[in-house]
C-alpha cells in the first residue's frame, strides 16, 4: 500500500512542476483568455483547469484498470470487458473534451 502511495504522491509532484512550467498551459490559457476580463479570464482557466484535470484523472483510471490483476478462472466473455471498457472510456473522455472546450469557447465570446 505504500508503494501505491509514494506512486501517487510522486505522480502529484511532477503533475505539479508540470503545471507551473508547462509551456502548454499558459499557451492555452493565454489563448483562451485573450481580450477578456480578469474576472472572466480567472473563471475560464477554473474551467479549463477542472476540464483538464477531469481528463487526467480518467485517463489515470483507464490505465489502472487496465493494469488490474485478471483472475485465471473467469469465463472467455469477460475477457473482452477490459478492451471494451477502455474504448468506451476512451470515447467518453473525447467527447468530454470536446463539449468542455466547446464551451470554453463559447464562454469567452
């Protein structure tokens, strides 16, 4: 268990780093906050930072449940859920990010 939580604590570190020197970020916000108010700047980088890290987590999940143990005595169906909950995962973060940039979008105009 605590080498799950080291993993975790690691993984939020460079998360952090990432945050505050990712080029990527501020040219998004930048981007997405151009000609508008601070106040309405700050809501669109919550939005767009909540977005972000709802994509992250999900993605974390998919991994992890991917990666989970399969026990040896389950029948032959089950072995096509992993595959199919991931593509379905995958598909719904997609169009998660598509709708939360849409209207992000839509938000700044």
């Amino acid at each position: 268990m605590s080498n799950g939580l080291s993993l975790v604590g690691v993984g939020l570190g460079f998360g952090i780093v990432h945050v505050l020197t990712g080029p990527d970020h501020m040219s998004a916000l930048a981007t997405i906050c151009a000609n508008v108010s601070p106040g309405k700047a700050f809501l669109l980088g919550v939005q767009w930072g909540i977005g972000h890290s709802i994509g992250l987590v999900l993605v974390a999940v998919i991994l992890l449940a991917a990666m989970a143990p399969v026990d040896e005595d389950e029948d032959a169906d089950d072995e096509i859920d992993v595959p199919e909950n991931i593509s379905n995962g995958s598909w719904m973060i997609f169009f998660l990010e598509i709708n939360a940039v849409t209207t992000i979008r839509s938000n700044a105009r």
